[in-house]
C-alpha cells in the first residue's frame, strides 16, 4: 500500500492512523477535510498535516494519488467551465 518514501515514517506506517471512507479515499486522523462531500475523487491517499478546502468549492483529484505532508488544496478563484 505504501511506496517507498513512507517506509522511513512511524507516523504513516501506523494504520490505525489512517481511516476509509466509502469512496475509497484513505485520510490520516492528522489531516483537516472541510466539507468532504465536494471532493470528487476516489482511491487517493491523504497524508498528515494536509489540508482539503473543498467547502470553498468542488476539488477535483486524480485517481490513485498520494497526497503528502503541508499540502493545501483549494478550489481556484476564476473557475471556468
């Protein structure tokens, strides 16, 4: 389940660190999602000390992706469709 980078990591090789949600999306109890309902994705991993701002809008994010550690996302503030 983890690649390389995480082997050195007490942190993140706890799993009882880590939960599931129904759409596959692996979060560590360290992370802040807001508003998870608006994150379309499925199957990523969230590391500790990331931060999800989907109450601001809909997050978009590709399949198997590893989010790591001090990452922020935010919807952009000039969204096109």
């Amino acid at each position: 389940m983890y690649c390389d980078y995480f082997q050195h990591r007490e942190d993140i090789k706890n799993i009882s660190n880590f939960s599931k949600t129904s759409k596959g999306i692996i979060y560590s109890k360290y992370c802040l999602l807001k508003n998870s309902r608006n994150i379309l994705s499925s199957k990523i991993v969230i590391c500790p000390k990331v931060i999800l701002r989907s109450d601001l809008g809909m997050i978009k994010i590709g399949e198997f992706s590893i989010l790591s550690e001090n990452v922020l996302i935010k919807p952009s503030q000039n969204e096109q469709f």
